[in-house]
C-alpha cells in the first residue's frame, strides 16, 4: 500500500467497476485502506480484478439498470 491510509477501516461500494473509470476507482480506494466492494455484470473481468486487488476487495454481481433488484 502506498497511499496515506485516508480510507482504513472505511467500506466503499464501486459500479461499473469490472474496468475502466471504476476499475481505477477501486484500485485507488484499496491503496487508501479501504475494503473495496466491486459490482459490474461482467463477471470474468470483475472477479479478476477482485484478484488482483487481493484481500482488500471482492466481487458481486449485480446489474444497476434492473429495476427489480
């Protein structure tokens, strides 16, 4: 970790975070502390990244433009 420890003990929820914009999103927040919860409808890439970004994150699926959830 490199960051200043400004997130520790905090729990962030990031959309779209399988790549792009949300993926550096979360990549950032785990460098401050934070356990890092990602959600996107791309499961191979969301999960990766859970992986990558190791015990400080974890993927759930999870479709914010259905209604019914």
């Amino acid at each position: 970790m490199t960051g200043l420890g400004r997130l520790n003990g905090k729990v962030a929820i990031v959309t779209g975070a399988a790549r792009g914009m949300g993926a550096a999103e979360a990549a950032l927040f785990v460098d401050e502390g934070a356990f890092v919860v990602l959600t996107d409808v791309r499961d191979e890439e969301g999960n990766a990244l859970a992986e990558a970004l190791g015990d400080h994150a974890e993927y759930v699926h999870h479709d914010v433009g259905d209604e019914a959830r």
